[in-house]
C-alpha cells in the first residue's frame, strides 16, 4: 500500500480549489476515508499494536493482535508467521496451531507453521499427514536437525527402528561435533526398539568423542546396568557430574544404582521420542542465548510428551532469563512433587522471587523444597540465597552440612569450600575464612577468582602482602580483561603506597567495568592520593548515581570534602611500570 495516497489526493483536491468550487467537510471526509478512516487502517493498527507488544516482551497481545490483522491485511502470509510465533512464545499451544492452520491456508511455508503443523499432525497420531510438513530438505540448519529427528521417529513409528536408523546414518556428516545431536536420536531409537547392543556401543562412541548430553547419559547408564556394568555406569554419571554439573534425572538414578535399585531400560514411545527431538537442540540454543527464543520449542517439545519435566524447567530458566518471571514461576509451578526435577524447580522459582525482591516468599519456597527434598543442589542453592540476602550464618550451615556430606562420600568440591571461605571472611571469622580459601586453593591452583579473593583478603589486612601481590598478579594474567581483578592489583598497589601505579591500573579496571561502583570508588581514592582532586571528586559523583547504598552513600559524601581515610600498609617503593608489575615474580 502506497502510504502517500490519501495526503496526494487531498493535494489534488486542494490545488483544485482555484477552478472548482471548494467541497464541504462532509465530502471531502468522505472523498478520504471510508469509514472515517482509510480502508486498510484497522489491519495495520492490529500490526502495529502486534509490534509493540512483541517489543516490549507482550507476546500474547502481540498474537491476538497479529491474529487480528491476519484477514485483512494486505501482507497476510508474513503476519500469520508472526503470529504462530508470538502465540507460541506465549506458550498457547492450541492457538499456535489454529494459526499455524489459517497461515498455510493464505499461502505461508514459513519454518515455524512448517513445524508446528508437523507436531500436531504427530501429536494426533497422524504420521503420514506430519510426513508432508516435516521433509528436511526445506529447512534451515537448525531447524533440519529438529525436523530429521521428528522424522526418524515418525518412520521408526511405522517401518521400524532399522528403517529409522538408516534414515538417520543417511544424514551424518562423519564430524562427531555435528552428528551428535543425530547419534542421540538414533541411541535413543535402537533403544526404543530393544537394540540394546546396538544402542549401547552408538552412545559409547558419543561419550568417547566427548558428547554430553543427559537425557543420552541417562540411556547409557540404564544400558550398562542391564549389561551388568554398574560400575561404569556410576562412572560417567559422576563424571557428568564434575565435568557439567548437576542434574536431578542423573543424579537421582545414580543413588538408586548404589542403593542397588534394580534398573529398568526405559523405551521411549514414538511421542517421547519426538519430544526429545525437539527438546535435545533447544536446551542447546537457551545455553547459547540470554533470551527466551528456545521456550518456542520447549512449547512445542511439551505438547507431545507433558511429563518433559526438564523441558518444563528449562522453559521457565529461559522466561527468567528475559525478565518474564511471573510466567516463569507459573510454569515452574506445574511440576509435580514427584518429579525429580521438582526440587530444581522450586530452586528456580526461589531466584525468580528473589530477584523480584519478594524474599520472605523465595525463602519460604526454597526452604519447603528442601524439607521436601533434602538433596544437595537445593541446598546449595539456598546458601545462595542466603548469601544475596547477607544471612552468612545460614548460609554458612547449609555449606558446612555439603562439605560434611562430601567428606564421608570421599570428596572435596572447591566450589563449596570457596563459598564458605567467602562467606566466613564477610562475617569476620578470618582465621576459619583462610584455611576454607586455602584448602579451595590448593584443590584448584589456577583458579583466578580463588587467587585474587585471597590475595585481597590478605592485602585488606595487612597480612603477606607481597605473597598477596604475587596471586593478584597471577589472576590477571589468567582474567586480564576482569575489572574486579586487575581493581585488586590497582587497590594492593594503592594500600602499598605505590599511588601512581595504583592509579594506571584501577583506570584499566573502570575500562573493564565502567558501572560498578567500588571500582569507581578506588579510582578516586588514589587519584586524590597523587593530587588530582576534582578527577577524585568527579568518580566519588559517578558512585553516587550508581545507587549506592545508604551507608556507602554517607561514606562517599564525607570523602568528597575530606578525601579517603585508608591505611597505607608500608612505606612507599618506586612505581614499576604496569607490564613489569602484572609479570614480575617477587
């Protein structure tokens, strides 16, 4: 639509004026508008409308409206598009497909309808319907490798797990990296159809090329049990464990392996197979993002297999994620007590309230997960929460209860030991605090953050500063582009006397991270020290509008007319210049 016309006719009528007598306001609204506006105005308003609300994070406005504009816009095929998207990213099922419906029927072959279209048809055990919309060669790569897999179950489903297999080995790339996700699936599929043999040396290949994916990890370790292999088994679920972290689903069948649960392969029907399809590549797309474009597939991935728990769960992550954390705790709330994933739900439902600042009720969640389920993320994930809202105490007996337990497992974890060394220097037990960052540091040399935290510990007391200057040093040049670490190394040589020096390297740090307010604050302490005093004053103000607290506040205040009160720990030595002073060995 030309959106010139109607102001070019109203210059045509207007320049007409000097040889025809001129219309009335009547004729003249209706020589313009029809309806009293143009023809085409409401569609547009709806996308308009649709526009705003997917901009501003609304994506149920922004399908009603796009579904609104849909029959009478000029441009319907591209609004239909984007209405299956909103509807879904809303997590409307039922009214993405109704869209994804009237999308293909103005003509739309858009990726998205494709496959939406496609989980419907396998979501209704309609397989050869889902057969049209799921051929692979019509979609992007991302996508293709969600399409192949839908379409290897949907075949398993008809012809057999050797017809899906070989559909599946007709796509591989022959680049482990590449052909992981496709190897899972097709794991999975001999799985399903009780090809153990077969399945188990596909997902020893992916372990040994360094794959890790837990709903595969979870497969094989159920195979090398029933192969008589407990032991292995329980190998890489630990090695999962310290190699990516927790997870509920892994965790809990390796205490039922020691506890010596008999274990049952579990096969996966065609719909569960399909949800995984979806789910294995979009956990790794919210991995890679900070957004909530992967809780379009964890929609689509749920309304073929409900009881995806993990899905649930990394939807509502990926809708914390984007600053939706109503919505996140809505969904997050869905998972049922006897989920294994239920604890980490209401772990995550904790962080949701609290960074919604509603904490009496983030801790009342978290502390009725853990009374539900005394397990040792949520434990570790409420010494956190403790921890943001300064109750150290807590904190500090939730971690001594981890470190306890790992001790009679015959394990030590710096992460633990390093939270609880943090948590006992913030509260003045310094003596405790040191041999918890210590022990933390020995367990892992190079760790920068364990480095620096001791090193300014030490440093903030007067205590080996130059052994404290030494891991200082040696954690920038781990994290040379950390602005709280090169801080340390500026804030050493400010508490040494060193001024000038310490001045060059807390300007690299405010460089780093020009918002945080402590950094600032050095900053002008040791310019004040060498004599630039407005300079000083001037990054004193920064920290003001930085939102500092009441307490910082009054202290930044007083320095701005009297200047910084800091100790220095010894007698000034000769500045080295920067490079000497991050590489030089004492």
């Amino acid at each position: 639509m030309n959106l010139l016309r109607p102001f070019s006719a109203l210059s045509a009528l207007l320049l007409a004026g000097s040889c025809v007598s001129a219309p009335s306001q009547d004729a003249l609204r209706d020589a313009l508008f029809a309806n009293g506006r143009p023809a085409e105005a409401a569609a547009y308003g709806d996308f308009l409308v649709a526009r705003f609300a997917a901009m501003t994070n609304d994506p149920e406005t922004a399908a009603e409206y796009y579904a609104a504009a849909i029959d009478t816009a000029p441009e319907k095929s591209g609004i239909a598009e984007r209405a299956v998207f909103s509807a879904l990213l809303a997590g409307d099922y039922e009214s993405a497909v109704e869209l994804a419906r009237r999308a293909s029927e103005v003509g739309s072959t858009a990726t998205l309808v494709r496959l939406t279209l496609g989980v419907d048809a396998l979501e209704r055990g309609k397989e050869n319907e889902a057969a049209k919309y799921l051929d692979e060669t019509e979609y992007g790569p991302f996508n293709r490798v969600i399409a192949r897999g839908l379409s290897a179950w949907r075949i398993a489903d008809g012809g057999g797990a050797d017809a899906a297999e070989t559909y599946l080995r007709g796509g591989l790339t022959g680049d482990a990296n590449l052909d992981s996700s496709t190897l899972y699936m097709m794991g999975l599929l001999q799985m399903a159809g009780k090809h153990d043999a077969a399945a188990l040396a596909t997902f020893d290949t992916l372990w040994d090329s360094g794959a890790r994916l837990a709903v595969g990890v979870h497969a094989h370790a159920q195979l090398l049990v029933a192969a008589g292999n407990k032991a292995r088994a329980v190998d890489i679920l630990q090695a999962f464990h310290d190699e990516i972290g927790q997870n509920a689903a892994l965790d809990s069948l390796r205490g039922d392996i020691l506890a010596g649960t008999r274990i049952r392969p579990e096969r996966l029907s065609t719909r569960e197979g399909a949800a995984l399809a979806i789910y294995v590549p979009a956990a790794a797309l919210m991995m890679q993002t900070d957004d909530d474009l992967s809780g379009v597939y964890f929609v689509l991935a749920l309304a073929l297999d409900p009881d995806l728990h993990v899905a649930r769960s990394l939807w509502g992550q990926s809708l914390d994620n984007a600053g939706r954390r109503q919505e996140a705790i809505a969904i997050l709330s869905r998972i049922p007590d006897s989920s294994e994933f239920y604890a980490t739900a209401r772990g995550q439902m904790a962080w949701a309230l609290r960074r919604e600042e509603r904490n009496q009720e983030s801790l009342a969640i978290a502390a009725d997960a853990l009374a539900h389920s005394p397990n040792r993320g949520l434990k570790i994930q409420l010494a956190d929460l403790y921890r943001s809202l300064d109750r150290n105490g807590d904190a500090e007996r939730l971690l001594t209860e981890i470190i306890d337990d790992d001790a009679k497992a015959g394990r030590q974890d710096w992460r633990i030991v390093y939270a609880r060394g943090s948590t006992r220097e913030q509260t003045g037990r310094w003596p405790d605090a040191e041999t918890d960052l210590k022990t933390a540091l020995a367990l892992q040399p190079g760790n920068a953050s364990i480095l620096n935290y001791l090193g300014y510990a030490y440093i903030d007391r007067g205590l080996n500063y130059e052994a404290a200057l030494d891991m200082i040093r040696r954690a920038v040049e781990l994290e040379p582009q950390s602005g709280y670490i090169v801080d340390s190394l500026g804030w050493a040589h400010y508490r040494m006397g060193r001024y000038e020096l310490a001045a060059r390297f807390l300007e690299r740090a405010v460089e780093l991270s020009p918002g945080e307010a402590l950094l600032n604050d050095h900053l002008g302490d040791a310019y004040w020290q060498i004599g630039r005093k407005i300079e000083a004053r001037f990054q004193w103000q920064r920290v003001l509008k930085l939102d500092p607290s009441s307490a910082a506040r009054a202290r930044i205040e007083a320095k701005m007319q009297s200047g910084p009160d800091i100790a220095v720990l010894t007698t000034a030595e000769p500045d080295e210049t920067p490079a000497l002073a991050v590489a030089r060995q004492p």
